[in-house]
C-alpha cells in the first residue's frame, strides 16, 4: 500500500542565553512513495531487576537534579537577603545621619536665636536705664529751673515794691514848704512825671514777666514732649517684655 506524507525541515536558532528555538517547515507534497517498512528487530528480554535498577537510577537523578535546583535557589535567597539587609543598612545609616544633622542644626539655630534675644534684651534694658536717667536729668532740670523763675518772680516783685516804696518816701521828703509853693505849678506834671515812669517801669516789669513766663512754657514743653518720649520707650519695652514671653512659651512648647 503506497501512502502520502509530507517532507519537513528542522531548523535550529538560538533565540536566548540558555535556550534554543525550533522552526518546522513542512515541504510540498511528494508524489505516491511507499513506506519503507521498520526493520523488525530481534527481540531483547529484559529482566525486573534491571528495570528496578533503571529506575532507581533514574529516581536519583531526578532528586539530584532537584536538589541541586534547590541548592541553587537557596544561593539566589541568600544573595537577595544579604542584598536587601546591605540596603536596610545604608538605609538606616543614611537616616541616621539625616537625623544628626537636622538636630546639630536645630541646636545651632536655637543657640543664635537665644543669643539675639538676650542681645535685644541687654540693649533695651541698657536703653531704659539711659531713658530713665535722662527723665531723671529733666525733671531735676525743670525743678531747678522753675524754682530759679519763682525766686526771680520774688526779686523782680521785691525790687518793684522798693522802687515804688522809694518813689513813696522821696515823694513825701519833697512835700515840704519848697514843695507846697511850686506844687500848684509843678503837681500835675512831675504826677504825671511819676505816673508815667512808674507805668513805664510797671510795663517794662510786665513785659519781662511774659517773656520769663514764656521760656518758662517752652522748657515745660520741651520737658513734657521728653517725657511723652520716654513713657513710649516704657511702653515699647513692656511690648518687647510680653513679645520675648510668648516667644519663650513658644519655644518650651515646641
């Protein structure tokens, strides 16, 4: 009996490190050809025991084989553990300085700030003691010269009363008969005479009062605005005070 069949090719191709790949080609279909027909081999007995032993040989290969591949995935566990242990290590390494750093930092920006604030509070103290003494300094100022214009104001009024006591008594020396016989020609005009010296005198003592009076206003002032200045300083310093508090707070907080 003459079958058909079909002709192939094998090809044979390294694909991958470790593998190869396998291309079938079928040829066209060849004309009728018989099919040679299998040579018939002599028969071979085989025995139980050799059949056993081939298994058993074949058992061992099989659990070597395995065995080894377990071997082998241990090995490739083992490197990945030491692996990732070395990483965990640089890790945490890497973390642990990270971490002193940021605290010597930390450490060193808390020292500067502690610095600045006792630096600001040295110089507002060392400044309310120079505002304190300068207040002080103008008070003492103002007593002294205050007291200075009332014993002036004194002197100038007890001139003024002697001057016009003096007038008084040459006025009375004079009214003797001398007087009486020219005072009919001469009273009106020497009274108005001494009227007139004793307004001008009156006006000149007026006129240095108000000028005394008005210096004496301007160094008021001039004390009263030192002492507006001053009351500010006080109050910019009790700010600073409750400031440097809440920052404190702050900080022991934090």
């Amino acid at each position: 009996k003459k079958v058909k069949f079909i002709t192939t090719e094998i090809r044979c191709q390294e694909k991958s490190r470790g593998g190869l790949s396998y291309e079938v080609i079928l040829a066209e279909p060849a004309p009728n050809v018989a099919v040679p027909k299998r040579p018939v081999t002599p028969g071979k007995n085989v025995s139980v025991e050799e059949i056993e032993q081939k298994l058993k040989a074949a058992e061992e290969r099989r659990i070597s084989l395995e065995a080894k591949k377990m071997a082998d995935i241990s090995t490739k566990l083992a490197k990945v553990e030491e692996a990732t242990r070395k990483k965990d290590e640089i890790t945490n390494e890497f973390i642990t300085q990270t971490k002193e750093q940021l605290e010597s930092k930390m450490e060193l920006h808390v020292e500067k700030r502690e610095a600045i604030i006792s630096d600001m509070k040295e110089k507002l103290k060392i400044h309310a003691q120079d505002i304190e003494k300068t207040r002080e300094t103008l008070e003492q100022q103002k007593a002294n010269e205050q007291k200075a214009i009332e014993e002036k104001l004194k002197i100038a009024q007890s001139l003024r009363d002697e001057n016009i006591k003096k007038m008084l008594d040459r006025l009375k020396e004079h009214n003797t008969i001398k007087i009486a016989e020219i005072k009919s020609q001469n009273d009106q005009l020497e009274c108005q005479k001494i009227e007139e010296k004793a307004r001008i005198y009156e006006n000149k003592l007026f006129a240095a009062e108000q000028k005394r009076e008005k210096e004496l206003q301007k160094k008021i002032e001039k004390v009263q605005k030192l002492e507006r200045r001053a009351e500010l300083v006080r109050q910019n310093k009790a700010q600073a005070q409750d400031l440097d508090g809440q920052q404190s707070a702050i900080a022991s907080s934090g």
